[in-house]
C-alpha cells in the first residue's frame, strides 16, 4: 500500500501533465479497480491548484477575446488532445468570435 501511495501522490504532483496518460490508460479497458483508481486520480488532479490556475487563465484570455489572447489559445488548442489545458482552449475558441485573417 505504501508504493501505492507514493505512486498516487507522485501522479497527483505531476498535475495537468498526467491526465492524458491517464485517460489514455482509461482507453485500454483496465480492470475495474484500475478504472477506479485512475478515476479517483483524475479527480484529485482536477481540483489542484496548477489545473484550477490554467482553467481561470484559459476563461481569462476567452473573456479578452483580443487578438493576441486568440493567437494564444490557438497555440494551446494544438497540444494532446486529451490535456484538460487542450481540450479548454479549444472549447474557448469555439465561443469566441476570432477575427478575420
């Protein structure tokens, strides 16, 4: 139990950077008590500091809608696809009128 813990506090540590392996690891068909745990990662990991940081910088360059804060998102949007830091900026884009190139 105890390389466990160290195990779950050292995924939780990581923050953002360890959802898309995890969800990829989801993906996979794990038995149920991996699902379970991975689960219980993913919700520790969403409710961080770091992943609630970047959720309020992504709502803030969407509320801007300038032309600088949609050249960022868009630099966001192109990470892994399964990055929460991804999939928000992505769905900030699609709210957002971006300006004529």
């Amino acid at each position: 139990f105890d390389t466990r813990g160290k195990a779950h506090d050292g995924l939780v540590a990581l923050g953002p950077d360890a959802v898309a392996p995890l969800r990829r690891h989801l993906a996979s068909k794990p038995s149920l008590e991996v699902v379970r745990r991975v689960e219980r990662l993913l919700a520790a990991i969403s409710s961080t500091p770091e992943s609630l940081r970047l959720s309020r910088a992504v709502m803030a360059l969407e509320y801007s809608g300038s032309p600088e804060a949609c050249v960022l998102l868009k630099k966001l949007a192109g990470g892994d696809m399964d990055a929460p830091l991804t999939r928000d900026a992505r769905a900030a884009l699609s709210r957002i009128k971006t300006p004529k190139e």
